[in-house]
C-alpha cells in the first residue's frame, strides 16, 4: 500500500509507501529535506504537517515536544504516513546540488587493501554498468550482514569511476560494523549500498580557489572531489592539507605527490603530527590547522574551505580559519556522526556547555 505525499513550497507529489519515513521518499525521489541524526534525535529534519495523519516512530521527546505533536509538526527521519499528507518543509535552493535520487545497488566486493594499520580501501563493483551517479562528497549507506544493519561510508573514488566505487573504512574499536569490514568480509562476496547521501559537495559555482582539510578516515570526500575537479579541468587553486599521525598511516600520499606535480594548480600539503624524529621525514611536523596557517601565512580570504576528520580536527581547522579572516559561511563540514554520537544529541535547548 501506498500514499500520496505532497511537499510544500515545492508543490511536488510523490509516493510513500506504507512503513517508509517520509525522509526516504523524498531523498529517493531526489527531493532534498534537511537532516543529520536520521534516528529521531536532532531534530534537524522538523517538518509541518499540513494535512494527513502521521506515526511519529521513534522520535525522542526532546526532539519533537508535545506541544510540537500538538501543532502538527513531526521529524521526517522516522514519521511515516498513515494517510495521504501534505508537508511544508525548508527547502533550500543550492544551485550546486544535483539532487540525485537515492537508490539501491547491488554489487561485489572485488578488492580489500590494507591502507594503514587501521584503515581498509574496499572495491565494489556494481551490478548495474552505469553504477551509482554521485556528487563528489557524497557517502553511500553500506549493508552488513549477521543483523548489523547499514553504515555511512564516503566514496573515496571520483564519479567519473560510478560503476566501481571505493571506500576507505576505518576500523572503530568494538564497533560491529567496522569490525565485520575488517575481520570478516572477503573479495567475491554480495553486497548492498544505497545512495547518494549527504549534502557535502564542492561550490563550484563559486569560482573560488579552494582548500581542503583532512585527517584520519576523513580524506575519502576530499579525495572524490580532488579526482573530480582535477579530471573536468577545474583551473582555480586546489590545496590538500592533510594530516595523519605517522608516515605509515599517511595513504595515497604517493598519489598525491603525483597529482601536485601533474597539475601545477594543486598544491599537496603532508603534515604529520607524531612522526619519529628520527625518521626522514621532511615535510610538515604537525597538526593540519598548524600546516595550514603555516601554507597560507595565515591568510585564507577568498577561498572556501571543506573540513573533514575528526571533531577535535574540525574545531581546530574552524578556528585558524576564522582567524585567518575566512567566513563561517565559507567553511564546509562532514560530520561522522554515528548511532550511538546522535544518542548524545538532545534538544537544541540543551547547549553543550
Ligand atoms: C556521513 C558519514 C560518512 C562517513 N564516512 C566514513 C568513511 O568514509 N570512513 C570511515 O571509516 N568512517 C566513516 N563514517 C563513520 C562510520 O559510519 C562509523 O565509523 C561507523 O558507523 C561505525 O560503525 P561500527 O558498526 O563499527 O560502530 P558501532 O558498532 O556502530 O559503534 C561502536 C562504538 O564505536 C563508537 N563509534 C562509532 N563511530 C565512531 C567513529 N567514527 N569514531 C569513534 N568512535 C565511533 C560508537 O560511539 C560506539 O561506542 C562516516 C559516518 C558518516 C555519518
């Protein structure tokens, strides 16, 4: 069974199946409403109800109050339709977003390469030749077995390769998912992504040199979008600081040696922040916000910025850039915020101290 779901300002009418969230219809039909948590826990994805009948699953209290359930509004990550619905929604207009309609693919997994002593490139061919169409950026949902559900992983590989996709996965200590990835799953095996996600994309429009931050498992989405912008000929400066603790775990530095000399509008900056002294290691000794203060005299006006890596990262990167005269609304984040990181979210009425 199924019902009709009318999404306002847009006028459009889409189908929602019986059980499905009213955030997974829209995303499938390519219609993009604003989310995070995607467990009924942020509150990010409020919508109006304006007419119809919704089930409110499980979104938390604090999330969506009483009085709000009152006034007809729900989270679109877990509400589902009870009948036909109309919903107002803030829908932003992002002239670089191609919208893509999230989909299922099928696929196999022809390639596991240890990348560092914690991290995992895994290779899947998918099922269909044309592949997954993506925006550089974006992050499929991985599916596990043995009950474990799905994961977000961001494709590591350019959409020019859409038929082949990449991811780079990190291994979470106790963490089922990860665990399976780098302990269980074998080359040959059936596997299942649904995608694209995520808003995180590079504002070509802009026509602005841009930077890129990465640390840890973060390099995935500035790697995607590095490929990208370099394959279409993008002619603007493109800068990659990135930073990991030691030369070992520094991945597809090589790589990008490579690109910086190919392409003289790439500039490629190493930093590592625990690295012997002993050791030959000539680049930058330090954390990325530090190499990047030090690559840009502390100056970044008239770029934008896209951060990815972990939370103490990105704070530290906001910070230097800011400091270094850059705008907030120039700064652009991934943020991995998982199951059990979004139990931590409460409502926006309770601020972190
Ligand atoms: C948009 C998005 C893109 C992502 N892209 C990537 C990627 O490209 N590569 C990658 O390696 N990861 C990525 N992640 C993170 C990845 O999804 C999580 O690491 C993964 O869900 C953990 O799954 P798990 O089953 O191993 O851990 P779970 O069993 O779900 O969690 C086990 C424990 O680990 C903790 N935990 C979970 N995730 C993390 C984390 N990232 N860091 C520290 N502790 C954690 C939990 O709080 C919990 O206590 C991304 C996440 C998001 C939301």
């Amino acid at each position: 069974m199924s019902y009709e779901l009318t999404i306002e300002p847009l006028g459009q009418t889409i189908e929602i199946e019986d059980g499905q969230t009213i955030l997974d219809a829209a995303l499938r039909a390519g219609i993009y409403l604003p989310h995070a948590c995607c467990h009924g826990l942020c509150a990010t994805c409020k919508v109006q109800v304006v007419d119809g009948e919704v089930e409110h699953g499980q979104a938390s209290s604090f999330a969506l109050m009483d009085f709000e359930r009152d006034e007809q509004k729900c989270l679109a990550c877990c509400a589902t339709a009870q009948s036909d619905l109309v919903i107002e929604a803030d829908i932003e207009d992002d002239p670089d977003a191609e919208n893509l309609p999230v989909r299922d693919f099928d696929g196999v997994v022809t390639r596991i390469e240890t990348l560092t002593p914690t991290i995992k490139g895994v290779w899947i061919k998918l099922d269909e030749p044309a592949g997954i169409r993506f925006q550089a950026g974006q992050y499929v949902n991985l599916e596990l077995p043995d009950g474990i559900g799905s994961r977000a992983f961001s494709i590591a590989s350019a959409p020019s390769q859409a038929g082949d996709i990449e991811l780079n996965i990190r291994i979470v200590p106790g963490g089922q998912g990860t665990g399976y990835v780098h302990e269980r799953m074998k080359v040959g095996e059936r596997t299942r992504v649904s995608g694209p996600y995520g808003r995180f994309f590079v504002k070509k429009s802009a026509r602005v040199p841009v930077i890129f931050m990465a640390g840890g498992s973060g390099l995935s989405s500035p790697r995607s979008m590095i490929l990208d912008l370099l394959g279409e000929g993008f002619e603007l400066p493109i800068t990659l600081v990135y930073g990991q603790r030691t030369r070992e775990e520094l991945y597809y530095h090589e790589e990008f040696l490579a690109l910086a000399e190919a392409h003289p509008n790439f500039r490629y900056v190493p930093a590592l922040s625990h690295e012997p002294e002993a050791s030959d290691w000539r680049g930058f000794r330090g954390f990325v916000h530090e190499a990047a203060k030090s690559a840009f005299d502390n100056d970044f006006r008239g770029h934008k910025a896209y951060l990815c890596g972990p939370p103490l990262m990105i704070d530290a990167c906001i910070s230097t850039l800011m400091q270094g005269r850059l705008f907030e609304r120039d700064i652009y984040t991934e943020k991995f915020l998982s199951a059990a990181d979004a139990q931590q979210v409460r409502s926006p009425l309770f601020k972190a101290i």
